[in-house]
C-alpha cells in the first residue's frame, strides 16, 4: 500500500497556492478555507484532481478534499449539516477503501461551541463509522491540549482519550513521540509571526494505518508562512 495524505488550512484561494503543496505529490488533500471548486475550474495552471468534494455556505472560504489518484469520494448519508464542516468521506478505488472524516473545525453558528466541540459531537455522532478497519480524521481541528477547559467535557484532551479508545491515534505524536500540549513542531502561526506557534493541525489514523506509518512530517515557517498562516500536515503510509 502506498498512500500519502496531506492536511492544509490554505488561508483561502487554494487555486493560487496548489503548486506547492502538488510539488509533494499527496493522494489525497483535505483543504480547509478551501474555495468552491468552480472558481478552480478554469484557472490556468491548477492541476485538476480526479475527484473532488466540497461543503461549505461561503464559495470563497470551505472544506475540500480532492483525489490525485485512484481514489474516488461519497459523501456519507449520515451527513449532519449541523456539524457543517466536518465531513465523513467514503473513499474508494484505491488500494484500500477508507472511512476519512475531513475536518475544519470551525462554526460559529453553533452556540454549545464552534471549535474542537464539533469534533466531539461528531466522534459520538458518527461513532459507528469510527469501527471501520481504515479511518482517518484530517484537518484544522483549531484545537491543542493547553486550552482544555477542566469544566467542559468537549475539550482536545477528551477528543484524543475517545479517539484512543477506539484505536485511533495522532499520526504526528505517534511518529515524533510527542505528547499532546507538548508538540515540537508548530502547524500555525498566529498572524504568521514565528514567535506565535501553535499545534492546531492532526492526522489521526487506525491502528491497520499506524501501523503502516512511514513517516509524518510538517512544513516549515520559512516555506509555508508567505502562503498561510497553516503548516501543512503530511503522513506517508506504506
């Protein structure tokens, strides 16, 4: 098996910045701030993906995931609109089927909370999805460890411990064995100022995927930030 899936909030206008993160060579990409595929259409010198998905309210600002491959999309039937920009993605024709859950967590319509909160309704939402063989969840989860709220149940720590009792892990932390809160390398600069990193950005697998794990790796400041304030996150599964 030879997969590679890349993770990138690309601050908006993905048509101008998909050279680079092309140049990588993903098989699939989850972009978050994506927009509409119709405004990519006909732009000169975007490599058009053999399969693409995209939801969102606002054409300039969504979530897309796009195949440069084999693989092909459906957007699962137990969508829920209410958790709007997280999307469980069956992906097929590729070497493995795949249950991908692509992530923005971001959605200030939802007063019980708009950020990692989306991703705690969705794991228990989608909780029978979560027990297929291959699973992965991929995105901007504009969450970290060190603004757990002790009073609040939907917080990053109790996200990553449900996902841990299902088998599912961070490809990242497994890799550079790194703790949660406590992470090396940085996915986002806050205004894109080096002196304000922040993790924000994950891959989680199942265990048939870590297990495969060939590398994880997340891009530089110096690269990135003239494109995002968002490093992509990149994992490799042989």
């Amino acid at each position: 098996m030879h997969m590679k899936i890349i993770a990138w909030n690309c601050n908006m206008a993905f048509r101008k910045k998909a050279k680079a993160v092309l140049s990588y060579k993903p098989d699939l990409l989850v972009i978050s701030e994506c927009e509409h595929p119709d405004k990519m259409v006909s732009y000169d010198g975007f490599k058009q993906p053999a399969d693409r998905l995209w939801i969102g309210d606002n054409p300039n600002k969504g979530l897309g995931i796009f195949s440069y491959g084999d693989y092909r999309f459906r957007l699962h039937e137990s969508y829920d609109s209410k958790i709007k920009l997280i999307a469980p993605v069956v992906v097929s024709g590729g070497e493995i089927d795949l249950m991908l859950f692509a992530i923005w967590a971001n959605n200030p319509l939802d007063k019980d909370g708009c950020y990692v909160e989306q991703i705690w309704k969705a794991i228990h939402y989608y909780a029978p999805l979560l027990k297929k063989k291959h699973v992965i969840l991929a995105g901007d989860f504009n969450s970290n460890t060190i603004w757990d709220r002790k009073t609040r149940v939907s917080n990053h720590s109790n996200v990553v411990a449900q996902l841990q009792k299902r088998g599912i892990e961070s490809t990242y932390h497994l890799f550079h064995q790194q703790q949660q809160g406590k992470e090396k390398h940085p996915t986002q600069y806050m205004y894109r100022h080096k002196d304000k990193p922040y993790h924000l950005d994950y891959c989680f697998a199942s265990g048939e995927l870590t297990g495969r794990l060939e590398s994880v790796k997340i891009g530089s400041h110096k690269k990135w930030a003239p494109l995002s304030d968002h490093m992509p996150v990149m994992a490799h599964f042989r």
